[in-house]
C-alpha cells in the first residue's frame, strides 16, 4: 500500500539550534483571503503565503534539507518511529 504524500508543505525554521524546525502539510488550505487547493495550484504564483506544492514528503525534506525519516513518520507514519529504539 502507498500512502499519497503530494501538497503543500511550509517549513518554519527556529531561530533557535535547540529547537527543531517545523513542517506543515496540507492538500487544502484556507485562509480568510484565499482557498488553495491541489485542483487551483496553478492559478497561484508558489510558493504562496509560505506553502509550495511538492509530489512527494521526501521531495519537500529534500528542499528543505530536513530529516526525511523523522518527517515522514511524524507526517505520514511511513517507515519506523525514530524516537524508538529498537533493540
């Protein structure tokens, strides 16, 4: 079974090296001034109030230079739980 990972995806990175970066996803996005959608992205200039489209999670952690493993799990729960050690 594939689980289908293309959307939007926003990175908000920390100020702070203690602190890890945060990342977004969503296939339909609304806002007060506007409705993004997988369907109207190409009527949009991206990346749009922050969110780009990519194919893929592992396209989007490539772009945004982030631990694949860590966001797919946390994202999607593809692949193994990192925070779990396995013996």
């Amino acid at each position: 079974m594939s689980i289908d990972t293309s959307g939007f995806y926003k990175c908000e990175t920390s100020s702070k090296s203690s602190e890890r970066d945060v990342l977004f996803t969503g296939r339909t996005l609304e806002n007060k001034d506007w409705k993004l959608t997988v369907d109207n992205k190409d009527s949009f200039t991206l990346p749009h109030d922050g969110w780009q489209y990519y194919n893929s999670i592992e396209e989007a952690c490539t772009a945004y230079n982030l631990d694949y493993d860590y966001w797919a799990w946390t994202l999607w729960q593809i692949g193994d739980d990192p925070d779990v050690q396995l013996i």
